[in-house]
C-alpha cells in the first residue's frame, strides 16, 4: 500500500492535538458509552465515530449529513434533493449508489432500517429526535451481513419519567420551515412514552425542487423492552443533474427534461420496531414490520413512471455470554421485503399506458458467531464469522412482451480475526483483517436489455485490512487509523441513452482503497471544544474493462481523495457559539475519467441562547458562497453529471419547552 502524507493545510490543528495528547498523558481514561449494535458486548476494537446531540442541536437538520459531515473516511452527497435522497459512504462503499445508502448497515435504536438487499432509506428518521450517532468504519459483516462500508447506528430521544414537552418552530432562506412539537412522560406502572409530530418545507434554490415532509413517530419502553412507531409522508420533486454547458448558463435551473415530464415522487411509509433485552442482557430480540408506498416520475416517456406497494420485516435474536477469557455472541437474522411494481408511460408527467406489472420478493437470512479471546497482558483476540443467503424472485404479471419471470440467489461466508492491545493508560491498537460483501438491490439487478433479473450481476467482494491507533479521555481523543481494501467485481452504475435518471449495473473487475484516516476531540477548556479530522485516500480501478474500454488505474469516479474538517465551538451558561470548515478533494464523475469535478470548501456559523424553558439557535451554511455540487451522478448519459449546491443561506430555530423539568 502506498504512503500517505497529511496535506499541509490539516497539519495545522493536527499538531495542536498532538501537543495536547503530550500535555494530558497522566489523565485517566474515558468509560465509553457503548453502540447499539448486535454483538456489542464482543464488537472488537475497530474504527468509530461518534456524534452527540451537542453538536446535533447545533445544526438546522435538513438530513442526516449534519451528523456525518467531517467525519474521517466518511463522504456523504445529495443533502438537498430529497426525491434521491442522502447517500454516503464509507471508505468508498456506498458513494456509487443510484439513491439513498447502499453498503452501509443502518441501525435505529438497535433495529434495522436497512432492507434485506442492503438498501436503506433515511427519510423516516426524525432528525431533531436524534440524541447520538455511531458510525463504525469498516467491515461488520460477521455481526450483521451485508455492510461492507461499516455500520450507521442511530439512537433516538428515550422518554422521561416527568410529563413535559415542546414546540419547535423553525425558519430559513430556500424557503426552510420546520414546525414540530414533542410530548413525553410516565404511563401506567413502569412504562414511559414519547412522541413528536413534524412537518418541514424545503425549496432549495433550483427550480423544480420543493420538499414537503409530514412525519409522525411514538415509542412506548420500560426498561426491557422498547416499541417504536412511525409514519411518513413525503412529497419531492427532482430538479434533476445539469451537463456542464448548462450548468454554466444557469446552475438555478432544473434540468429540461425533468420539467418536461415533471421529476418527482411521493412516499408514504408506516413502520413499527421493537426491541427486548433480558435482565442480564444475555439476550437480545428485535422484530420490525412496515409497508411503503412509493409513486415517482422519471425523465423520459418509455416506463417512465415507477409504483410499488412494498411490505416488509425482520426478526433478530442473539445471545451473549462469557466464559472464562471467552466473550461469545451468536445470533440469528431473518428478513423479507415484498414488492408490487409496476412502471407505466410518462406522458409528460401524466400516466400513461402499462408497461411492466411484476412480483418481488427478497429473503434474507443470516447466521452469525463473534467472540473475543483475552490473552492476558492487555491483549485481545476478536474472530467472527457469518453466513449470509439472500434469494430474490420476480414473477412477470405483464406477459404481452413475454415472461421475464426469473430467480437469483446469492451465498456469502464472512469472517474476521484480529488483534488488539489495550494499554493502562488511555492507549490501545488493532489490526484487523476482514471479508464483506455488497449484493444488488432488485432495482440494481434491472436488466438493461429487456425485463427480469440481469443474469450477469453478482455481488462485490472485499478484503479488508486495518490498523489503529487509539487514545481517549475525558478531554482528549486521538485515532489514526491506516486501511487497505481489495474489491472483486465491484458495483458500477450506468445509463442508457433513452432513460437518463435511470441507473443499471455492471461489475467492474477489481479495484483496491487504500488510505489514512485522522481524527481528534479536544476539550481545550471547559468552554471550548476543537474537533479536527483528515483522510487521505487512493482509490482505483486495478484490473477492469467496462464497455471494451481498459479503465485499469483510473480513479473509482464519485470519490474524493483529500478530505478534512475543522471545528471549533464555545459553550457558556446561557450561549453558545461555533464554526465548522469542511473542505473535500476533486473527484471524477465517469470511469473513463474525463470528466474531473473540483474540490471545494464550505463553513459554517452557529449560535444559540437557552434559559429555563426557551431556546433560540440560528446558523449560517456555505458563509464562503462556495460554489460546489450537492451531487454527482456517476456516469450519467450526456454528461448530465452536476447538481448545483446552494449559496450562502440563514436559518432560525425557536424552542419552547413546558411541563416539568427533568431532575
């Protein structure tokens, strides 16, 4: 693997919290506050991330990206166009979806959103419930199948014992607004509830880009078990990816074709989760079950319109237990999602005639065993591993074009060992080697030369490899961690010349992902806090052929190389007041890469007072007037590549709280 230097403009606040780790080598080490993931208890040292509700509130929540943002090896695009939703990615893994997060296992509160094809979609999450995130970087395919790019563990508000709640009210430039109100409190005996009603409106500055959310979550717990409720309705319209001519005429507009035929879906979701643990947390069960409706308009008239009435659910069990120097965790997933799909004309964003009526069904199951082996000394052994097996089945019910009907199965073993050292003091390394892998959606496995299942896509495969480096404290916490990547057959999108905004897939040979990822927490004083991040990284196309073209050596498109962030933020009795600088590298938009997309720079500006029952917090994003791409769309025909970010825009948030206050 080649070596990689720190950029000179990070090295700055890097040899500050160098200085500062020197300063503090007597201070005692942090308790950490545990993920909520499966296998916790025996979830080896591995490469994390955590975001708290401190930095949360400081944000105006327009996506999930005000968590990720500036986090090391993690790249996140599309915050503003809802009707494709945020799609980040982890060391590479995920950034070459078509929409939402693919490669990454999404948890909220400890139960899957993430579908059993490894798709995930965020629009159901209630941003301002959201009190912690824990993003674990790198493979956790031996706890939880198919999340090659890491893990996205999301914890939401639990209810208190006092009856109190709020009201929201928030404005803003892009014609922001946000209304939401949360009530809480004890019920009959131990159980305490909590719910929250919201609506936001968004409308960003291009045309044909308004967003409407009307979102409505409960979740009823005593302390063994927790249930969650939760229901969507979301309307979106698409703008669209400019080409660079018109981008340059005007970065405002929305691309042609998605006004002609009226870009843009609606989604309506209700969802309920549980989760129970044993008193002495030997076991764990989760089980969720929803349905989804989903209505969206693409760009061109042939199929151009897509329904499906969508049922889905899961169920987890693990147990948990030590024995001896032996920490063992096993378990047992199964999930299944079914699908009424059918597409239709698009006449010019009216529907047409039927074009494709078809039955889908994904099943997945998972069994998997990790266990932590204590050597003695500080030293630590982690191994795991799984067994994976997702069938997905179409049955044609449009048979004027014959029957398309088909079945694909896939079969994937994961396993990981590793080796680790915790010091006495705050220090502690690993080394970690393991396999994952990313299966298709059954949207991915579209066929571009007619209906059914593409008989040629298979899933990526990887072998990772990491080495870390950790110190934390109460004030203090440093990590570098160094990683290798090799990737089989990786998932690469595509279009044809008559569905523009429709992405197809194809593999890709091998490609490897190598870098170096920094990261720092400082608590300078008790007023001032300093994060800073780094990751310098290569990703490339080793062996690969696409569409006859040798692409060996060319950069993995959608991908940056160079990013970094800096924050600094002041917090006094009553206000508070905080920057954040984010700067990301130039990536490629196409595998021939002849398209480069450059690196950009943004900041942001919060401040906020808070006294008894009243809080008010305003920002500032993009300060600089960066003019940058919210998105790019990897290979897209025509060179219809960029979506334009907004300017420099303000918002205001105002809380007020009643009832009780909490002791």
């Amino acid at each position: 693997m080649t070596p990689y230097l720190v950029p000179a403009r990070w090295a700055g606040a890097l040899s500050v919290a160098l200085w500062a780790a020197a300063t503090m080598a007597n201070e005692p080490p942090l308790e950490l506050t545990p993920m909520v993931v499966s296998g916790e208890r025996v979830q080896p040292l591995a490469a994390r991330s955590t975001v708290t509700a401190e930095t949360l509130d400081t944000q105006q929540g327009l996506s999930l990206d005000d968590a990720l943002q500036g986090l090391p090896g993690v790249f996140a695009q599309n915050q503003y166009n809802a009707a494709q939703g945020l799609r980040p990615s982890i060391r590479g893994f995920g950034a070459r979806a078509a929409f939402g997060v693919r490669g990454i296992r999404v948890l909220l509160d400890g139960v899957p959103l993430t579908l059993p094809t490894g798709q995930t979609e965020l629009d159901a999450i209630d941003l301002q419930s959201v009190t912690q995130v824990d993003v674990l970087r790198g493979p956790a395919a031996t706890a939880l199948g198919n999340a090659a790019g890491g893990v996205i563990a999301i914890q939401t508000r639990d209810a208190g014992e006092t009856r109190r709640g709020e009201i929201t009210a928030g404005v803003g430039e892009l014609g922001a607004q946000q209304w939401r109100t949360e009530a809480q409190g004890t019920l009959a005996g131990n159980w305490r509830g909590i719910a929250s009603a919201r609506h936001s409106e968004l409308d960003t500055q291009r045309d044909n880009a308004n967003t409407r959310t009307t979102q409505a979550t409960a979740k009823l717990q005593n302390d063994a078990l927790s249930i969650r409720a939760s229901a969507v309705d979301t309307t979106s319209q698409d703008p669209g990816a400019l080409n660079a001519s018109q981008r340059r005429a005007d970065r405002d507009q929305a691309a042609p074709r998605n006004l002609q035929f009226n870009g843009g879906e609606r989604i309506r979701q209700q969802r309920l989760a549980a989760r129970w643990s044993s008193a002495d947390d030997a076991w764990t069960l989760d089980s969720h079950a929803g349905q989804r409706a989903f209505d969206s308009r693409l760009p061109f008239e042939n199929g151009g319109q897509i329904a499906f009435e969508r049922r889905f659910g899961g169920l987890g069990a693990q147990w948990q237990a030590a024995f001896g120097a032996v920490s063992l965790a096993a378990g047992l997933d199964a999930q299944l999602q079914r699908d009424d799909r059918s597409r239709y004309d698009n006449l010019n964003g009216q529907r047409g005639d039927l074009t494709l009526l078809q039955d889908e069904a994904a099943d997945a199951t998972g069994l998997h065993a990790n266990a932590k082996i204590a050597l003695g000394g500080g030293w630590t052994v982690p191994v795991g591993l799984r067994f994976d097996r997702l069938r997905l089945d179409v049955r044609d019910r449009f048979l004027t074009d014959g029957d398309d009907s088909g079945r694909r199965n896939f079969d994937d073993w994961s396993g990981a060992i590793g080796l680790a050292k915790q010091w006495h003091a705050p220090w502690s390394a690993w080394l970690r080697v393991a396999s994952s892998f990313e299966s298709p959606t059954t949207t991915e496995l579209a066929n571009p030369n007619g209906g059914g299942f593409n008989p040629a896509l298979e899933s990526a495969e990887a072998i990772n490899t990491e080495l870390g480096l950790l110190r934390e404290t109460d004030r203090l916490r440093l990590e570098a961690v160094v990683f290798s990547i090799a990737v089989d057959d990786e998932l690469v999108p595509f279009e044809l010349a008559g569905q523009p905004g429709r992405s197809f897939f194809r593999n890709a040979g091998s490609s490897s992902r190598d870098g170096l990822e920094l990261a720092v927490r400082w608590a300078m004083t008790p007023h001032w806090t300093l994060h800073a991040s780094a990751t310098r990284a290569r990703y490339r196309f080793d062996d690969a052929v696409i569409d006859g073209d040798d692409v060996s050596g060319n950069r993995t498109p959608g991908l940056p190389e160079q990013t970094g962030s800096l924050s600094v933020d002041w917090a006094g009795e009553l206000w508070r007041a905080g920057g954040s600088l984010y700067a990301v590298g130039d990536l490629q938009a196409d595998d021939a890469n002849t398209t480069r997309v450059p690196g950009y720079a943004t900041l942001r500006l919060h401040g906020g007072w808070s006294a008894g029952r009243y809080a008010v917090t305003a920002g500032i994003n993009n300060v600089l007037d960066a003019d940058y791409n919210d998105n790019v769309r990897i290979n897209a025909f025509g060179g219809r590549y960029f979506e334009p970010a907004p300017g420099r825009n303000a918002w205001l948030r105002l809380t007020a709280k009643f009832g009780a206050s909490e002791t």
